[in-house]
C-alpha cells in the first residue's frame, strides 16, 4: 500500500535561497556517506510502502513527492515489525504521559523514554538544562506511529539517548493542531513532504532545525536509521550549533513570509464563474474514468472535490460541462459504494484505497470522513433521487451510532487499522477485524438455496457477488508484508440484477439472502478482537458529524436522525463548551467509569472548532427551525471573529496569534481530508448574514474571500470548497421562508418539499407568526410576509425581494428549479 500526494507551497527567490540551504546543510548533516536519500511517509495511510528518491535533501522524509515533480521515484517495502511483548506483562517503565488523557499519549506511557506532553514543563526544562527538543507528533489510529513506536520508541537503546540528550515530548496532532501545523509546514518546505509520525528538533525556544518523518530504527543500506541520526545530531548540537541554530532560523523567517496570506490593497474578489470552471477543468483532468476518483491510486473519497462538483451542476445543469460534472460525482460515489473501502458488513467508509478500483482499503475509520460522506450521499440523493446514495448515507449514520458514539451524545474520534487476529494472537495486522478466508464464509453459510439453479448454497451466491476467491481476493502488490494473504477483502463485483439471474432466483430473494448473509457475518465479526478505538471527543470533527445527521435527516424526514443530531448539539453545549470563558473547548474523553472527562489545563478551541460547529448548527437549525440553536451559532462567530480575525490581512488565522509557544502564525490554504476553516467560515458568514440580517457579515465574507484570490485563481483545485462561497456570492443566496404554524401538516409538507433539492444557494427559515421572535427582530421582512387563506405559505426571496407566495409544494419545487 503507498501514498503519493501532490504538495503545493510557493515561495519567493529569497525564501527558496534560504529553504534550499538548509536542506543542503541539514542533508548533509543526516546522510550516510554516500549519496543523499530520504524515504518518506505518511500514516495517515501510508501503510506498507514507503517512497524514496534522490532529489530530496532533509533527515529521512519525502512524502508528497507528485510524480510531477520527481524523475524516478522508487518504491519499496519496510517489515513492520514485532508487536512486542504479551499485553498481560507489567510494564517495565512509565513516564508521565501515564497521567494524559490522549489515547495517543497513552499509547507511549510505558516506552522506555523520558517523554513528556507539549507543555511549560518541558520547555523549562529544555531551557534550564539547554537541551534540544525531541519533538515526535502523531495520532492513536495511525498505523506507521505505531511501527516507529515498536521499533525504535520500545527499544532501550534508543530510549537511553533520547532521554540523556534530548528533552522529548510527544503531541497527539489530533489534540494540538495548532502544534502540529506549525511543525509540520518546516517539514513540508524543507524536505519536500511530510506526513505522521514526524520528527523534529527543536532548540530550547522551540525554533526547528531538523525534521523529518518516519525513522527505521538501524541503518539499511544509504538509508540512516534514527540511532544515527540521534548520534550526528547530538554531535553537531555539540561541535555546530551556531550553524543549527541560524539555518533554522532563516527557515522560519523565510516562511513567516512564504506562508502570509492577505488581502493586497484595491483587490476585489475573483470572478465567480471564472474560478468554478478552472477549477471543473483542474478537477476533470485529474479524474479516473474507469472507477471515478482522482488521481490513480491511491484514491480518497475527497469530499470537498464532489460536493463542489455538485454544486457546479447545479448552476451549470444545461451545459456539457455541468453533465460531465455530475456523471463524475455520481460513478465516482458508486464506485466508492461498491469497493472494499465500503465496510459491507459493519458499514461506515474506511480511509483510502490503495488501489485504483476502491478494493483493498487502508482499513482505519475516521469520524471526519463520516460527517462529510454522510452529507455527501445524501446530496448525490438530492440531485439524482437513486435510492442507492439515500441508503448509503443511513448506513454510514447507522455505524456512527453504533460504534462511534458515546451515551453523552457525542462522538468518538477514529476505529485503527490494526487489531488482533484472534484472542490467543499477540502481533495485531492492519485489516485483521474486517476480511474473510473462503473457508470462513462456506462455514457460515452452509445452507442450500431452494429455487435456486443447481445445489447452490447461501455462500455461493455471496461469494459470487462479493468477488470472494479460494485463494484470497487481494493483489499481492497492495500486501507486501503478507498480511492479507489468503483473505478476501468484500467488494460488489455484480449488480443485484445480475446475481440474481445467474442463479435464476429473485432480486428480492437474493436482497434477502445477501442481507441474511451479511448479519451472520456481523455476528462473527462481533467476537473479534475489536481494533483500538479512540474516544477523544473533538470539537470540530464533532461539527462535522453533527451536520452529517441533521443533513440526512432533514433530507429523509427521519425524526430520530434529527433527534440524533440534537443530542450531539447538547453534548457539545454542556461539555464542550466553556460558559464562564465564553470559549469552545477543543477536546474531552471518555473515562474509565463511561463518564465524560476534561483535561487537568482543558485545551482552548481553535478555529476548525468553531468554524464546523457554527456550520453543524446552521444545518441543525435549517432541519428542526429551533432558533435556540441559530443564536447559539451567532454567538461562536462572533467569538471566533474575536478570536482569530486577522484585521490587517483579512481571513482567520488557524489558532491564537497571540500564543507565545507557536512560531508561526498559520491560514490553511487547502480543501483536504477536511476542509480549509476559512472555507467553511466564508459560508457560514454568507448564511448567518442572511438569518441575521448583519450586512457587515457579507462584507467579512468578502474580505476573506479576496485574502484567498491569489490561489483561487491559479489553483481553486486546492481550496474546492471555498470555490463554492465565492459561487454562492456571485449568484446571492436565496431566503425560503415558510409561512406557517410549526406542527401544522401543510408547513411540513412545503419544508418537505425544499429539503428534497439540492439548493446550494439558500437558506431556509420558519415564520410562525411571532412577531416578538428571534428572526422577526432581526429580520423585519418577516412581518410582511403572511399566509394565504390560511394555509402554510413559501415566499423565495433574493436580497429581501420575494416572488410571489406559493401553497402548493409542486408550485415551489418549479419556482425553486427556475
């Protein structure tokens, strides 16, 4: 399995003068004596293979290293390793991550490393014993952290230079972002790529001089291993640290101003007609006819890219461009269903694929990929009316409720790749939760299928449309390490129609077998050792669940996907949300007795928090018209703004500019895995502005929109969801306002009637008639807008001038489709 992802960054000639000399020095510094080499990593997926080539000049990483770029770029295997000793023996060592409340943290409490968690502590430390920082960032679900963790963290050699010479500490990047962005974009500039773990030194005032990935613990061939590279580094702190010292230091300085994003004076905001078609036809030229996606392999779901596609159609329908746009989104969403990277029988989305055909998965699932899916699914719903994408977005809900979701109403971080194949097992494999020998299957379903053709047995028919082999369904090539050998990762090989008439019986038959089927197999998998599950309840990912379940159930009409949705809104209020500091809280977990628990120093919000919370409140607002909940979302923007607003350069820095410990004050620039908050914030701005009445909240819009238009206009492929705020201000957004009593059968039936469109340029709102009213005090328009013969009326308004009113839900779908 291998990743390879494109990474843009630009840079004035100044600042590559001074990046480039410090990839030559710190190059120098780390390479064996032959030719300098690095290979790379990422586990965010990266799992069986690592990249390596020979234009990279810093410590051991090259992630990111787009074929365009490189000439040559080899790839090859890594042995994962032991998993270590019995889980029953009494650990050995403990140091103070013990007292963390960070899975990730816990996970290293008892390596032999005097490790401590990103805090004054360790810095004082470093300072009072001038020592350099070892600073190792990674997440509990990420299979590589675990590798570099066997290897080398549980290694008592390598523990005992760490702790003699260096002050390390280790940071969950899931609980400090802020922390993780900062170190990480030195990564990316000086080496090329990064990814997790990574590894960085530090001086004693926290400024970078060296940083890399992932280490093998020995030498291998021109490859460093990171003993050595612990060995050179201590020497040269010793004999050059003068040298160290400044080749960091001009880094930093140069990516202050590599990384500034801002507003030049007279800019105005990019076309938005212009930026959605360069970024169709940046998007068009990267898609894979034969089984959608982007790129090869291997192949994210990308979210961000397929909502954007979306909404271009939905502006574009009659054009070639906006079919091709559709027909996209709709084989690519398909496709996803269909593969390997679909859990067929517990449901939810695993990460990536490592293949081109959606197959064979990187088997870690994350609660961020689920919200946005969710939302995904349903839209594709929305614009096509296929059933396929309406049930797919109920089963993603469906695992989330089971298995990701905490009795306080939130919702747990991540399920790892990696478990225990069998109780008696003591070395975990990546997928072992999740695939099937043949034998298990024909064991499992042994009965004979009466009407069927031949002696056919309920295994046959599954094993036919789910591509099970004999000898295994997995090509060698994305299973290096022969973890997967002899196992079928499940993958819908046959439409039902097709199945069915192979075997000559019903398609609501075979429905009924592979449904059947599917159980007894969920009841087996419930036996296994479950892989480790991470119950880190985040803010922001908890904003993008929360608008998973109000979207879909506002979609469907389903009242206990809402009621779902609700509780996730009161969870976060009650314990995410800090009343006397009038502050989001970023992170909470579970305890040991199931309860809801806060750090001993609670970590501060940053902006992903109150951007996709602020947008999960709007979506749960626009689904169940509770205005409690629209004054709540007012209220976090406004804080944010106070927060993060930059008022020099307009657009939202990533954390708190003020804090002392970050040496860079950061604005995401990229629609990835998540999206950019400042994309997300420059719709929320749009929406709210438009409940609320607040102008000034169109023009803040506006303003961080043109910080941004430098890179919409060359590469709006980077920021799709942004794309879509500056669509959404160039075509204005429409007001739906609904005339009517709350519980009354004609209001539901015309709110009814809009949910079951995809309208990305609108709100949605409920006039009841109370005129003393949240929305009737902010938006005075309401008062003149009444029923009509005493029935539930729609009025469509654009910029506060409404058409005219309409009763009948086919008279607003026409008006809502001109």
């Amino acid at each position: 399995m291998m990743l390879r992802l494109g990474f843009a960054w630009s840079t004035s000639s100044a600042t590559s003068k001074h990046i480039a000399q410090a990839r030559l020095f710190t190059g120098s510094l780390l390479r064996k004596n032959s030719p300098r080499t690095l290979y790379n990593n990422r586990c965010s997926g990266l799992p069986k293979a690592l990249q390596f080539g020979q234009k990279s000049v810093l410590a051991s990483t090259r992630l990111f290293w787009d074929s365009s770029r490189s000439s040559g770029v080899i790839f090859f295997s890594m042995a994962s390793g032991s998993d270590g000793p019995d889980r029953s023996e009494t650990p050995k060592h403990t140091n103070r991550l013990s007292k963390e409340k960070s899975s990730y943290l816990l996970q290293h409490a008892h390596n032999p490393v005097d490790w401590y968690p990103w805090g004054q502590e360790a810095f004082d430390k470093a300072k009072s014993e001038d020592k350099p920082i070892f600073l190792s960032v990674g997440y509990s679900t990420c299979h590589w952290c675990h590798v570099m963790e066997r290897e080398s963290f549980e290694d008592e050699e390598v523990g005992k230079i760490l702790s003699k010479n260096f002050v390390c500490i280790k940071v969950d990047r899931e609980e400090r972002p802020d922390v993780d962005k900062v170190y990480m974009t030195f990564v990316q500039a000086t080496s090329g790529g990064g990814g997790w773990p990574m590894s960085v030194w530090l001086t004693p005032d926290l400024k970078p001089f060296i940083g890399g990935t992932y280490f093998p613990p020995r030498d291998s061939g021109r490859r460093p291993g990171l003993k050595t590279v612990l060995l050179r580094i201590i020497e040269q702190w010793q004999s050059s640290r003068e040298t160290l010292e400044s080749s960091g230091e001009r880094v930093l300085e140069a990516l202050r101003k590599g990384t500034e994003i801002s507003a030049s004076p007279g800019e105005t905001l990019p076309s938005g007609p212009d930026v959605a078609n360069r970024c169709y036809q940046q998007l068009a030229h990267s898609y894979e006819e034969e089984y959608g996606g982007f790129r090869e392999a291997p192949k994210f779901p990308s979210p961000v890219n397929l909502m954007f596609l979306m909404s271009f159609w939905a502006v574009n329908r009659a054009s070639s461009e906006g079919a091709e746009a559709l027909r996209m989104v709709l084989h690519t969403l398909r496709m996803m269903a269909q593969g390997g990277i679909h859990d067929h029988v517990a449901q939810g989305f695993h990460r990536y694929s490592t293949d081109s055909s959606w197959h064979v998965p990187h088997f870690e699932k994350m609660l961020y990929d689920q919200g946005q899916l969710a939302v995904t699914y349903i839209t594709a719903y929305q614009v096509s009316g296929e059933r396929i994408f309406a049930d797919v977005a109920r089963d993603v809900l469906l695992y989330v409720s089971r298995d990701l979701s905490d009795m306080s109403g939130g919702f747990y971080s991540a399920e790892d790749a990696d478990s225990f194949p069998t109780v008696e097992s003591i070395e975990k494999r990546e997928g072992a939760f999740c695939v099937w020998t043949a034998g298990e299957i024909r064991e499992l379903l042994p009965d004979i299928v009466k009407g069927a053709t031949g002696a056919i047995t309920q295994a046959n028919i599954f094993m036919h449309h789910y591509g099970v082999k004999e000898q295994g369904n997995v090509d060698p090539a994305q299973d290096p390490h022969g973890e997967l050998q002899g196992q079928n990762v499940l993958i819908v090989r046959y439409s039902v129609e097709l199945t069915a008439a192979h075997f000559g019986i019903s398609v609501d038959r075979l429905s009924e077998l592979l449904s059947d089927a599917r159980a007894k197999l969920a009841e087996v998998r419930r036996a296994r050792p479950p892989p480790h599950l991470d119950t880190k309840m985040l803010a922001s990912w908890n904003g993008l669940m929360l608008s998973g379940f109000a979207r879909v159930g506002a979609v469907l009409g389903d009242k206990a996907l809402l009621e779902r949705a609700e509780r996730a809104a009161c969870f976060l209020r009650e314990h995410l949300w800090d009343e006397e500091g009038q502050r989001i809280l970023h992170s909470c977990y579970r305890g040991d007795n199931m309860e809801v628990e806060q750090a001993a120093s609670p970590i501060a919000g940053f902006l992903d928090d109150y951007a996709f919370v602020v947008c999960g409140l709007l979506d749960l607002f626009e689904a169940t018209q509770r205005v409690h909940w629209l004054q709540w979302a007012e209220e976090l923007q406004l804080r944010q703004d106070q927060l993060f607003w930059d008022s020099q350069g307009s657009g939202y820095f990533c954390s708190d500019p003020s804090d002392p410990t970050l040496l860079l004050a950061l604005k995401q620039d990229q629609d990835g895995a998540e999206p950019s908050a400042n994309s997300v914030s420059a719709m929320n701005l749009l929406r709210l502005s438009h409940h609320t009445g607040r102008q000034d909240w169109i023009q803040r819009s506006q303003q961080l929109l043109t910080a941004f238009s430098d890179r919409l206009i060359k590469v709006p492929v980077a920021l799709p969801d942004m794309v879509r705020s500056v669509m959404a201000q160039h075509y204005t957004l429409k007001q739906i306002v609904i005339c009517g009593q709350p519980d009354a059968e004609d209001t539901a039936s015309l709110i009814s009637c809009v949910n079951s469109l995809f309208l990305p340029h609108k709100v949605l709102m409920l006039a009841d008639g109370n005129t003393e009213g949240f929305l009737y005090q902010r938006l005075p328009i309401l008062s003149t807008l009444v029923s009509q013969d005493g029935k539930a009326t729609a009025y469509v308004c654009e910029n506060f001038a409404c058409a005219l009113p309409v009763t009948c839900p086919q008279e607003l779908r026409r008006l809502l489709l001109e």
